[in-house]
C-alpha cells in the first residue's frame, strides 16, 4: 500500500488520500483499500484482527473503519499514516484512553512477526549501528549469512530495503 493518509470528521465519518489523489470517505465499497488494510492487520497484528473479527464477524469495512479510527484518526501532514506498508500510529483523542479494555490490543497494538533467535539477534545488532561486516565478527558468522538473515528479515517485515527495517523495528510495528 502506497502513501495514505486518514482523518475522521467530527461527525465519525473515515476519509482517505491516497498521494497524488483526492480525499475520499471511506465506505463499504472502498474495497481495495479496505483489503489491503486488513491484510496488513491479520499478518502483522493477530491480536488485532482477532479481537476486530469477534467484534464484527465477517464485516471487513466495520473491521478497518474501528482500526482506522483507533490508530489514524489526526490528519497530519507530518507522514502519511500508511507509507508503502508502515504504519505511522497517532496519538488518537479517545474519551475511553486509558480503560478501553482494547487498548494495546486494537488501538496501539502490538505487532508480531515470528523472526528466529539469529534473526532476532542480527537485527538488534543492526539496530545499535553495526555493519554487516561488525556483526559478523561479533556473531561469528560470515558477512554473506549476516546479509541472507537481513533479507530474510525484510521479506519478513515487509521492508523494501534494510533502512527500512530499522524505521519499522524503532516505530514499534515489530
């Protein structure tokens, strides 16, 4: 998913700009972002999805409208709060912060990709500023596994490029 921005209304209306695009308001024929959004939810936030699909089985607009609403609802101009699959969560004014018994679960949710204990150790390592060549020496393991275990991280993550993996890890969307 490319560049997005959303804002609620003050009348609970979601609307959308995608870059380049003007705004529009979110409804239950917005079906490909809503798919893309969702599936971006059931990969990387299984809590989220899980809960949102109790909440409202089998109705994937109701499922993205309450995920856009609890994690995107400022209209900003700072980033976009879809940026080619990162999502860039904001500090939502809910009257229930603090005793939604769905906060860390649908608003401010974690995310979990299943990285093994070498990848885990590499991207930590990556993430404190080590070179590939650094890590290798610290691990090691030769520059060339280093390098295949931050790929693998990537596809992972679903980073373009290992830059990115750091703006993901430090945005807590891993």
């Amino acid at each position: 998913m490319e560049n997005v921005e959303f804002r609620v209304s003050p009348d609970g209306q979601v609307y959308y700009k995608e870059q380049g695009r003007s705004e529009k308001r979110l409804t239950k024929f917005s079906t490909a972002i809503c798919e893309q959004l969702l599936a971006t939810v059931k990969y990387r936030f299984p809590a989220a999805y899980s809960r949102l699909q109790t909440l409202y089985p089998r109705n994937t607009y109701d499922i993205v409208q309450r995920f856009v609403r609890c994690n995107f609802g400022e209209h900003d101009l700072l980033t976009p709060d879809i940026d080619h699959d990162i999502l860039h969560f904001e500090e939502v004014r809910c009257p229930l912060r603090g005793m939604c018994p769905d906060e860390g679960i649908v608003c401010k949710p974690q995310s979990f990709v299943n990285l093994t204990a070498a990848e885990s150790e590499v991207v930590h390592l990556y993430l404190d500023g080590y070179t590939f060549d650094e890590i290798a020496q610290k691990l090691g393991k030769s520059p060339a596994t280093v390098k295949v275990q931050l790929h693998s991280i990537k596809q992972k993550t679903g980073a373009r490029n290992c830059r990115e993996i750091i703006k993901i890890m430090r945005l807590g969307n891993i």
